[in-house]
C-alpha cells in the first residue's frame, strides 16, 4: 500500500511527502501516470498559477489516471490542488480546471490582505471523515490569494473568514480537499494526515 503525491513541476511538495512520512505511510512521489493508477490514494499539492498548473498536468499525461483515482480511491487536493478539482479558474482570464465539482475559482475580494497567509480558524460546516478530532475553531496555515465558490454548497466541510467566508475544506464521498496547508499547520494538521492515512488503511 502506497500513497502517491502528484509531482508535476507546481510547488514545493517535500514538506507534503515529509509530514505524510512522519505520519507513517508510504509515499512514492512520482508522474508516473502507472504508479497513480496503481496507488491505494493520490494526493495533489500544488502552489502557483491555477493555468500552469493544468497545463503541466496536460503535458505530462497525468489528466486520465487522476479522473481514474477519483473514481475509486481516496482523492486529496491540497491548496492548488484542490482549486484545480473546480471547473474554471478567473486567474489571468478564464482557465479551464478539471472539472470534478462543479464551480470555479475566485481573486479574494478587495478590502483585506491578499495574500491571505499565516493561521486562521475554521468553522466547521458538516460531519466529516478528514476533520475527526478537529474542535471548532482550531487554527490552520494558509497561503492563498484565490478561493473556491462551488455551487453545490454542500461539498463545504469548513469555511474560514477573510473579509469574506472562504471554504476551507471540500469534502464528497472519496473526495477531499484543503484549502490551507495541512502539512504547515501542527498538530492539527497532523491529525488530518493521520486521518487521511487511516481513511486509506481502511479503504483498501
């Protein structure tokens, strides 16, 4: 059983594989489009440009096998990655996403900091598998100036303020997402990791 983290050029992502390591689980980093079919769960980190992001995934033929985990494993997207699940991006025009949820992917809205970065609580907005042992109102590390607004609002496990309700996590059937850094965020982060990993033990 392994857990693979899409490498596809968006990102530091070894403080990802570091902090899943930590935790206990195997982890192959890879753009090897075999070893993401072949892994228990995949995970898709990514900071940067919402469009190089897609075309990255374009060019290294990664589009298929992540529509074939969706289908059937556990699913986790992680700040960019989770806005790539939405259908469009109005960064630098509109740029088409995956296309998972139905939605797309906003500029914060005027009038506070943007970036949004540094620790912000969460209120949480439903029962959720990734947010097990999470009390209301813990603190999460974010780093983002872009923000889903998906239109079936039920997806929404979490939301955070900044001026505005952001959604701070995502969460249908085998699909998650994070808007904030899990693996920057403590102990708390942790334990969505060691959520995550147990989600995927029990999955298999």
């Amino acid at each position: 059983m392994y857990i693979a983290i899409i490498d596809y050029g968006m990102g530091n992502i070894k403080s990802v594989e570091n902090s899943f390591k930590k935790a206990g689980a195997r982890i192959e980093v890879t753009s090897d489009p075999e070893k993401i079919r072949d892994a228990s769960a995949v995970i898709l980190p990514g900071v940067g440009a919402y469009r190089d992001a897609f075309n990255n995934l374009e060019e290294k033929d990664l589009i298929k096998p992540i529509y074939e985990s969706i289908e059937k494993k556990p699913f986790l997207g992680i700040c960019l990655g989770m806005q790539l699940l939405f259908e469009y991006s109005t960064e630098d025009g509109k740029n088409k996403g995956l296309g998972v949820f139905k939605g797309f992917v906003s500029r914060i809205p005027p009038g506070v900091k943007i970036p949004h970065m540094g620790w912000n609580q969460i209120e949480i907005k439903k029962k959720s598998k990734m947010l097990k042992d999470i009390k209301q109102g813990e603190n999460f590390y974010f780093v983002h100036s872009y923000h889903v607004i998906p239109e079936d609002k039920s997806i929404v496990s979490s939301i955070t303020d900044h001026g505005t309700s952001i959604v701070a996590s995502i969460e249908q059937d085998n699909i998650f997402g994070f808007q904030f850094h899990p693996e920057k965020s403590s102990t708390c982060g942790q334990q969505l990791i060691r959520n995550f990993i147990n989600l995927v033990e029990g999955n298999r």
